[in-house]
C-alpha cells in the first residue's frame, strides 16, 4: 500500500472574510488572533509556504485597551531616513490620532518579515467604528473560543 501526503495549492484556497470587533479587547491578545486567522493557522490544511489565510475585517479599533500603565509609557517609533530623523509617538496619542495605526502595527509585528508575510498583510480593514462598507464580501463574525 502506497502512502501519499496530500498539499495543497494556492488555487485550490477558498478564502473567507471574518468580522473581528476590538471594543474592550486586549491589543496584544487580540493581535495574535488576529494575526492566526491572517496566516491560515485556523484551518485544518494549514501550509506555512503558502497565503491560505482569510481577509479580516477589523472595526471598533477606537475601542481597543492595552493593561497596566502601556498607555502612558508605550512608544512607537518611526524614522524618516535622514540623520536626525527619529520621531516617537506615545500610546495615548496616536490613539487620539490613528487607532487604527495602533491595531495594524500590533498585528503586523506578529506576521513573518518576508515576502509572503507583506502579502498577508494586504488582506487587513482596520475600521475605527462599526461602518466598514463591506457587506458584499459577506463576512462572518468571528468568535473567540
């Protein structure tokens, strides 16, 4: 008896759409669910060479909660390639400003840094209420376990 193991092809993937709602949600916990579903971990034929995720529809991202004191002391750093060009931004302002910059970041962060990882990460709507305006996908809510 020949025994064979079956992979799978990109063509062969049926994406789906998921609903993910931040409101009162942990940013770091959230993220790594968020992030699972981005890369297919969810499914039973998970590939890790190939996108199999689903899009992932985030909304409420105003909503979103960090513990402890990370509102306060939590920075985010970016730099603009010149000499001199470090700039920082604390928690508590860029959620004033762009909450969904926050939630992007943090799911990002827990992606692979390749190509397939940048390919992923096309596949995220970050909303910072409950319009999204993609009632056409069909997305389903997703429920933690």
């Amino acid at each position: 008896m020949k025994k064979t193991t079956k992979t799978i092809s990109a063509k062969d993937v049926n994406q789906q759409w998921w609903l993910f709602d931040a409101s009162n949600q942990v940013l770091g916990r959230f993220a790594s669910e968020v992030a699972q579903v981005l890369r297919g971990k969810h499914r039973p034929d998970y590939s890790p060479n190939i996108y199999m995720g689903d899009a992932v529809i985030i909304v409420n991202a105003d909503k979103i909660r960090v513990t402890g004191n990370k509102s306060e002391t939590k920075k985010y750093f970016r730099h603009s390639g010149y000499p001199g060009g470090v700039k920082y931004a604390s928690f508590s302002e860029l959620m004033k400003n762009d909450s969904d910059k926050v939630v992007l970041n943090a799911v990002k962060g827990m992606l692979p840094k390749n190509k397939l990882g940048r390919e992923i990460s096309k596949h995220i709507r970050i909303y910072k209420d409950t319009n999204h305006g993609h009632e056409a996908q069909q997305p389903k809510e997703w429920s933690s376990n």
